[in-house]
C-alpha cells in the first residue's frame, strides 16, 4: 500500500478505545477467539504453522512474529474503526498534514513551479468518504493521492471558492503525510 493508504490505516488504528494486545500469547489469542477457537485457521491466515500458534497461544514463544503483529494491528476493534470512518465521513471530516511538492496551473499563459510545502488543513467529511470509498474499492495511490490533492486544492488553495477560480493543483514529491479523523 502507499503513502495515503498506509496513513488511512494509521489514523483509523489510533481510534482504539483500548490498548492493542503486546505480547504473543495475548495477541494469538485474540485472534484463536476472533476465529471461534480455530488456531488451524489463524495458522493458514498468518502463514505459519498450526503448531506455531498453538505455542504462542500456551505463551511458549515471546517474541510476536511480524505477521501476528501486522495482523493484530489491522483487526483490532473493526466496530470503532468503522464507527470512527462513518462519524468522519458524515459529519467531522479528516485533517490532513503533510509536506509534499505542490505545483499550480492558472488561467491560460500562467503557471507557478512546484515547490515543498507543509499543509495542515481540515478536509471536508465529502473528502473523507471519497478517501475512505476508494480505499475499499481497492484504489490505487494515485487516486488516493488525487483525491487529497483535489481536497487540498479546494480548501486550502481556493480557500472554498472565494479565491483563484480555475486553478489546477499537482500534489507530487510527497514526503510526508499523516490523516488524524477530526
């Protein structure tokens, strides 16, 4: 996944209401009750053997192996992610900051070179739901990127359409970029 995508996930991630599982065994667990006691299932989801899981499960192994954790991350409290994406996308919307290179095209005959900008701006819940939409429907970084860059253009640059009608922002050279549901 890319930046935009990996930044959605982080930010629905840190709208847990309790803390993710550390260990091994504690995380095995939640997922062996997540799956209704089938550690055989864990074991073909998280590639690793059956025994594996069954050792972690005991507390036999310490150490998370990468993909437990991974996978911990990704499917802990699935009820207030998606009560946090539906509250953001509806009425509160996302704050996006990033530092990135934005370049702009004008009225005919005028343009203005790109360069490295750090934007903090509070998007609008329409531009939460397009992100979160096309996160699902399985878009690619560049329509994520788009998207931002559109909600950027109209919030930021235009400053909701009271200022520099007709302009076209490109948002490239991305170094950063962190999503907070607001």
């Amino acid at each position: 996944m890319g930046i935009i995508g990996d930044s959605l996930n982080k930010a629905a991630t840190a709208t847990a209401t309790r803390p993710i599982p550390k260990s091994a065994g504690a995380r095995t667990r939640f997922h062996v009750r997540h799956e209704k006691g089938s550690t055989r299932t864990v074991a073909q989801r998280l590639g690793i053997s059956q025994r594996t899981v069954e050792c972690c499960f005991k507390g036999q192994i310490k150490t998370p192996r990468p993909e437990l954790a991974a996978e911990t991350h990704t499917n802990w409290q699935p009820r207030v992610r998606e009560r946090a994406k539906k509250q953001a996308a509806r009425s509160i919307g996302i704050i996006i900051e990033t530092r990135a290179r934005f370049g702009f095209t004008a009225a005919p005959g005028t343009s203005d070179d790109g360069r490295i900008r750090r934007i903090t701006q509070h998007l609008p819940p329409q531009y939460a739901a397009r992100l979160f939409d096309a996160q699902t429907a399985g878009a690619s970084e560049q329509q994520l990127q788009n998207i931002a860059a559109e909600g950027l253009q109209e919030q930021y640059f235009k400053d909701r359409g009271r200022r520099a009608d007709g302009l076209v922002v490109e948002f490239t050279d991305i170094d950063y970029v962190e999503l907070d549901y607001s």
